[in-house]
C-alpha cells in the first residue's frame, strides 16, 4: 500500500498531487481540489498556542498558476478550518462550482458564502462515475476532545474515491489514528493509496502530534497488505 506523506491536506496543492497518474489532479478522467488554501505566502495569521506562531500562513508559495489550480471539475472541503478552506479560496472558486462537504454545518457556512452546488458526501456519492466514500476521523485524542479546545476542533472527515478503472484513494483528513482510520484500511475500503496530512500539528497546550507521526506511521505499515 503506498502511502503518500504531506504536509496539512491544503499543501498537496503546493506539491500537486494527483492520485492516479502522478500529476494534475486527476482521478478517472476528473479533476478535484481538496481542501483548498489559496492564500499568498504570509498573507495569514500564524496559529496561536502552536511552536511555530511565530510564522505567518501559509509557510510557502503556491507552485503552480492560480488558473491551473481552478481549472478543475469539482471541490472538496473536508472541514471548513482555515487552513482549508480560506476567505481566497471563497474568492475565487466559482459559486457554481459543485463542491463536496462532510455535514450540514459546513453546507450551510459554504452556502452562505454564495455557492450554490453544495453536496453532501455520505456513504456512496457518485459524481461522474465516481465513488466518493465520507470517512470519520478525530482531530485529537479522547481527552483532547473532550476538553474545551476539542469543541474549536470540531468534526472532521476524510474521503475514499473509487473508480473500476482507478486503484482506491483514501485522503485521510485532519486524523490521528483510531479505530475509524483502522476500519478504513483493513475492513471497509482496502485503499491502495493513502494520503496523509503529516504536518505533526503541536500545539504547546497539549503537547499533541497529528495522526502522522512515527507511531501512526508504524501502524500504517503494520496494516499494509501483502503485495
């Protein structure tokens, strides 16, 4: 099972990043922008409470166009934080673009935003013959969550994509490893290609690690199947 390492879903954008083919985007013949933060390099505040609030957001320049980067045929907001979904990219997608969310909160900020073709994923949406499969995730520990920075956290999602031409993609989202991240890869949807958002978030208050630290990493590999 590859396993893709990125920073923060948003930088796949600053990498391009395409599941099938390597470059572009591409997924069965359709283009998708996952998560988009299209700021400048700078442009946004750094994220208090973090080891690195001494830096401004985003950390580096987009790598591509901005028109290559719009050019695409659907968007996918897997939760609604700054960081992935900014007031630029509000901007500059086109209000009629469709765009994929996890829960009826996020359809109702997007839409008031002035989208009209906001979609929920669920367990099996298709959208030009592709499977796009919601998946649950946890943005930190139990403990974590259950205290008052958990409720700012909120809910988060990842998403399968299958296609009978395509191998299986799963981008995990803002996850740490759980048994819903487990069930994904060894019982629900075998992906063969996972992508990571590896950015190791900290922040001084909890001394907490993303899902993709070297622990995570360890329990990746021990789920892999068999070439």
């Amino acid at each position: 099972m590859p396993v893709s390492v990125s920073c923060p879903l948003v930088c796949l954008f600053r990498q391009e990043y395409t599941p099938a083919q390597g470059g572009g985007g591409i997924y069965a013949g359709t283009r998708f922008l996952i998560d988009p933060m299209l700021s400048p390099k700078g442009a946004l505040p750094a994220f208090p409470g973090t080891p690195n609030d001494h830096l401004m957001n985003p950390t580096v320049e987009l790598p591509i166009p901005m028109g290559d980067i719009l050019a695409v045929d659907a968007v996918i907001v897997t939760h609604d934080h700054l960081d992935h979904w900014d007031e630029t990219a509000k901007q500059l997608i086109p209000k009629d673009k469709p765009l994929f969310v996890q829960n009826g909160r996020d359809q109702a900020a997007i839409q008031a935003s002035g989208f009209t073709d906001v979609r929920l994923l669920g367990a099996n949406t298709e959208f030009k013959g592709i499977t796009l499969i919601k998946t649950s995730g946890q943005h930190g520990s139990d403990q974590f969550m259950a205290s008052p920075i958990g409720e700012l956290l909120g809910e988060v999602s990842g998403v399968v994509f299958k296609h009978p031409d395509e191998k299986t993609v799963y981008p995990a989202g803002d996850t740490l490893w759980n048994a819903h991240v487990q069930a994904s890869l060894t019982q629900q949807h075998m992906p063969d290609v996972v992508i990571l958002n590896a950015g190791d978030a900290r922040s001084w208050a909890s001394a907490q690690s993303s899902w993709a630290s070297r622990t995570s990493m360890r329990s990746i590999r021990r789920h892999q199947r068999p070439p």
